[in-house]
C-alpha cells in the first residue's frame, strides 16, 4: 500500500540549540518531533508511535563539506541532524530508501538554517510517497532509548498498591479496547485532525491528503510558509 | 456502552485489588522498624545552565570522582541504565580521538538518581539520595515548541527543587576577558536566567564556574584568578543584587570546576578543542554537589526563629537519650506542630519531609563520635532500634564528610565565597 510520508528535521546550530527546522506541514503542535526524536546511538534508525503516526528518524552527522566550514558548534560539540518522516497511516516498508530522501532534504533546510540561525523560521514540508509495510498498527519497532521524563519525578516513594491499579486499569483498558475491535470490525484508518492555523483547504479536484475538520473528511494541501513561527532573540 | 461496561467493572476490581495491597503493605510496615528511621532523605538539585555551559559533562564528572569512597567513607550509585549513559559520555569526553559529547536534545530531559552510600552495620546501604536534572539549556532561553512540556517541566523542577546550581560557562568569562561582545552578551543571558529563577526562591544556591582550566592563563595562583572573576561577575548589577539577596539567609559560594582536567582541552580556533596529548582529570567536580546538602540542612537550621530552633535542638537531644524508633514517634509531634509548620513556611517544601527534618536532628545533634557511648548505647537498644541507630550515625557521618570537603573547598579558595559571610563556619 501507498501512503504519505513527510519530511521533519531537528538539529542545533553552531550557536543556536536544538529545534525543529523543518516540520510536516500538516501539524500545527510540533514539540512531540523535539521531544521523541533523541540521538541514535547502537542503532541507524528507530520508529516510535506518536499521536499523529509513525515517526522514524535516523541521525546524520554533518561533515565539513556539509556545513560548507566547521562542523562543529562553538562549544566544539558536533552537529548532528535527527532527520526523518512522519507517516499517519503506517511504517515505511523501506525505511533505508524514505531516509536517504528525507536526508538530502533535510541537509539542504539545514544549509539555509546555517547561512543565518537567529533569524531562521522553521519550513513546512511536503509530503511524498512511500510504500507502507504496516498500516493502522503504530508500533515502536525499537523502543525508543529512555523515553522523556516529562513530569517532575514524585517526592516519596511509589505507592505500590495504586501501581498495582494503575497496571490492572491497563490491562482492563487493553482488554476493553480488543472487545471494542471485534464488535466493531476493521475499517479504514480514520483521517488525521486538521489544524486550522497550518493547513490550506486544497480547491483542488484531487488534493494532496485529507484530514478531519469538524467532523467531516476534507482535502487539503500543505502551505509553503513557515509553521507557527516562534520570535528568537 | 456495551463496550463501556467490562471497561468500568476492571477498572474497579483492579482498583479494590489495588487498594487491599497497599492497606496489606502498610500494615506489614509498621511491624517492622528495620530501615533508616525517618526514611532516606532525598534532596532534588536543579543546574541552571544555558547550551554548552557543561552541565553534562559536570554531572559526569561528578559521579566518575565519587563513584567509589577513596578516603570519604561515601560513595554514589546510580541506577543501571543511568550508568551506562554516564559511561557513554565519560568515553566520549575522555578519549582525545573522539568529539565531544553532543548536546543534549529535549527528549533527553531526564533525572538521575544518585544514591549516597555508605557502610551501615556490615552493609553499603543509601543513607541519602539526591535527584539531579539533565536537560537542554536552551530551555531556559528559547520559546517551547508549540506542544512541547519540557519547558514546563523544567520550571516546574526548579520551582521544586531543593537546591539550585548556577552554572557560569568558563568560556564565557574567557570570550568576555579577551573583548568578545558576544561572549559577554551569552555571559549575561546566562547570569538574566538565573536570577530570574533563583531570587524568588528560598532554597540554596551556588554557584559552579565550568571550563575553568580555559582561564588558567589570567593568573598562576587559582585563588587570586577565583577573585578576578568574581570581581566581573559582581560588577554585573543584576548579578550582586542576587548574591546579596541570598547572603541575608546563607552563604553563597562560587566554586571554580574543570570536568576535564587543566590540560586536556583549550580554546583554538573559534571553538573548544581536545588537546592530543592531554589528560583527563578533573577537578573540584565533587565540591558542587558535597556543598548541597550541609547548606540545605544549614539553610533550615538558619531559617528557623529561636524559639524554634531551641524546640529541635531539644528534640534533638532527647533523640540521643531515646531509642531512633521513640525518636522517630517523637518526631511526628514537631511534622504536625507548630515547629513543622514554622519550618515550611521557612524553607519551603523540599526538607520538611519526615526524612529531611531526621537528617536535620541527626546534625543537630552533640558533634563528635565516642566509641565507648556508642557502644553502650546500642547495648541498650533492641534490635530493630539498634539498626536504625547504625544509620542515624552512619547519616551523621556522611554529612560530616561532605562538611569537611566544603572546609577544605574553602580553605584551598578563600574567595569561593561570595556572601553570607556572617553565618560563619559550618
């Protein structure tokens, strides 16, 4: 099966540090990107589950040619590119190849992002088309390496017995979600949500994705302007 | 709703299972008073440092120097999956064929848990543990991405914490010295940023010059250089407000740290780089976190009216004559008395929990360690009480190592001091 793959970038600069320069132009929340797409260590590329589809990313370590000068930031660290796609209805069936194509994409917004990093505004991508090995079963393919502590840790120790709820109110949700399956069959993946702020209703006769706008399945095409554009100092 | 209703049924079984075992595990705890009394006192220590001041490789050093006792008769754990990571960076930092560590991304934001260990009885056992919390430094200067919590969590932490560490890059102070505008504009973000969180709060500070091998050249004497930078740093207005704000309630230090070593890296060519044949050593890393502890339980103590103070130093007196396990019954009355409640609105939330104010009279305690009373002493008690004095004094211990680290910190470098030179020695 054929689906939508969009292109997303996150790196630092030589001075500025790590954001999302390029984001799949449907999204209007991009923070998840920043905070799922960690640096790959034992691996060359990883899937994790989001709310918004398959998120698979590899790391690029920018050379000298590549900056066009020091690859380095001016603290000495190396520049990396967590580069990738984000696919809504499935994984890539060839990762290897979707890859090499968000790489060479991505080294170019980084390129522009390098030539003046204070003014730079994060780019929407565009999507493009991959063969999907999976649909509608979003799942981690590899564990994603200490996934973010978001919440402030808890002072006193863990109360075992509401872990034990917790854990019994998981399986009951598990089982209750295998019931509501069965008794409801299997239908197409629903549509995305739009994000108004973010999203140009494509007149189009055949429009580029769709997505679901209060409640109906519309068509749409991504902008070309820059995503929720956050002032720098 | 069909599908609603075995939904609601699990979650209620699972919630009555639940509770029936935490009631089971609760009363299971009362019968047995064998672990340290009070609990073990856990301390969250929050670094405010912008991209590239250190904060990473501070963390790093400091558990490689404290990860066994040497002379201390303390050393640090960290949890498994913790270590490895510590490891990763060591390596990356240590080999001069290597980069450096990358930065660390938003995802990454994370709290590691060092445990203070120490000889308990015949066991290492924890005795106090300390959350510490690696994230971006970008997060305190630039806009969250819509979406994104970690910002939030990071001020939630900070607002949280129970010690804050200031981290002023050293390559900062150099590119200031030699004339850098910029580096004197990052210089003051990173010094804004701090006193943004740190003045409103009531919890320690210190703190932490990295790089500081990068400014070995200013002078031969460490001391006298320690000065000349604390001489730049108070002349920034916002700065010394801050310092003096903090000097009325505690000492405020500035503690210089290389987490590398005075000749393995050096400022070339527009970035910082690895020397081909330097050595790894750091330097003072340890000094950043011994000083935490000993100023939280000083801050409390200090924090405290005389009427108050004198009401637990009592307490604390009585706890030598009693049994821990009497002591800690006792000490319920000041979590729920007048004294607790004065000691929150003092000192915030972090050290008035039950294991924090323990630590507390631990300390208040008669300084000095007599063999002979000890070992009357435990003769005395039975044996659940008998354990829990093994760790009162094992506590007790610990918390006068990290004291006599801070004194000799502050013998070797007189002007690590910054203010708050009218509280005195500890």
């Amino acid at each position: 099966m054929i689906g939508e793959a969009w292109p997303f970038l996150v790196a630092r600069g030589r001075r500025r540090g790590y954001s999302a320069l390029l984001v799949p132009g449907f999204l209007g929340e991009h923070g998840f990107l920043e905070e799922t797409a960690v640096p790959l260590d034992d691996v060359s590329f990883r899937t994790a589950a989001t709310p918004f589809g398959s998120l698979t990313w590899a790391e690029h370590a920018v050379t000298r040619a590549d900056a066009g000068g020091e690859p380095r930031d001016e603290h000495g660290r190396p520049l990396v590119l967590l580069h990738g796609l984000l696919c809504p209805r499935g994984e890539p069936a060839d990762a290897g190849a979707a890859l090499a194509w968000t790489d060479a994409i991505a080294l170019a917004v980084y390129r522009r992002f390098l030539d003046g990093e204070e003014e730079f505004r994060a780019e929407a991508s565009a999507p493009f088309e991959v063969g999907l090995a999976r649909v509608a079963t979003l799942r981690s393919r590899t564990a994603p390496r200490s996934p973010a502590v978001i919440s402030a840790p808890p002072r006193g120790k863990p109360r075992r017995g509401l872990v034990w709820a917790g854990a019994g109110a998981v399986v009951a949700g598990a089982v209750a979600a295998v019931i509501a399956l069965l008794s409801a069959g299997s239908g197409p993946e629903p549509a995305p949500p739009c994000s108004r702020d973010v999203v140009t209703l494509s007149p189009l006769p055949s429009p580029v994705a769709t997505c679901v706008l209060d409640g109906k399945v519309v068509g749409y095409s991504p902008q070309k302007v820059p995503v929720s554009p956050t002032p720098r100092k | 709703m069909t599908t609603l209703l075995p939904l609601l049924v699990s979650v209620l079984v699972a919630l009555a299972i639940g509770l029936a075992l935490r009631r089971r595990k609760r009363k299971h705890t009362k019968e047995n008073l064998t672990g340290p009394p009070g609990g073990i006192p856990a301390f969250r220590i929050v670094t405010l440092g912008l991209q590239g001041s250190g904060k990473t490789l501070l963390l790093t050093g400091i558990y490689r120097r404290l990860q066994t006792p040497a002379d201390r008769g303390f050393y640090l754990r960290v949890p498994h999956e913790q270590l490895i990571e510590l490891n990763r960076w060591y390596r990356k930092a240590a080999d001069v064929n290597e980069e450096w560590p990358r930065g660390t991304t938003r995802g990454e934001l994370r709290e590691f848990e060092f445990s203070v260990m120490t000889q308990v009885g015949a066991d290492a056992e924890p005795v106090v543990k300390l959350g510490y919390l690696e994230y971006p430094g970008e997060l305190l200067t630039d806009p969250d991405a819509p979406g994104s919590t970690a910002q939030a969590t990071l001020l939630e932490a900070i607002a949280g914490a129970d010690a804050l560490v200031g981290i002023i890059d050293g390559f900062r102070l150099l590119q200031a010295h030699n004339g850098d505008q910029r580096g004197q504009l990052m210089l003051e973000a990173s010094l804004d940023a701090m006193i943004n969180a740190m003045l409103p709060v009531r919890s320690p500070i210190v703190f932490v010059i990295t790089k500081w091998d990068l400014l070995d050249h200013l002078h031969p004497d460490e001391n006298e250089r320690l000065r000349m930078v604390r001489e730049r740093l108070m002349d920034t207005p916002g700065f010394a407000d801050l310092v003096k704000v903090h000097s009325t309630r505690r000492i405020v230090r500035l503690i210089p740290v290389t987490a590398v070593g005075h000749d393995f890296a050096e400022y070339r060519d527009g970035a910082v780089r690895k020397n081909p044949g330097g050595r790894f050593r750091p330097s003072n890393v340890e000094a950043a976190l011994s000083v935490v502890v000993p100023d939280i339980l000083r801050q409390t103590e200090m924090s405290l009216d005389h009427a108050t103070r004198a009401e637990l130093l009592a307490a604390a007196q009585r706890r030598v004559r009693m049994g821990p396990g009497e002591a800690l019954r006792t000490l319920g009355t000041y979590v729920t008395g007048k004294a607790a409640r004065i000691l929150m609105s003092a000192v915030g939330a972090g050290v008035i929990a039950e294991s924090g104010l323990s630590l507390l009279l631990d300390t208040l305690g008669p300084r000095g360690y007599d063999p002979a009373e000890h070992g009357a002493r435990l003769a005395r008690l039975g044996e659940a009480d008998r354990r829990a004095e093994e760790f009162v004094q094992a506590r007790r211990r610990v918390v006068g190592e990290l004291q006599r680290q801070v004194a000799v910190l502050e013998a070797k470098l007189p002007d690590s001091r910054l203010g708050g030179d009218r509280w005195g020695d500890w």
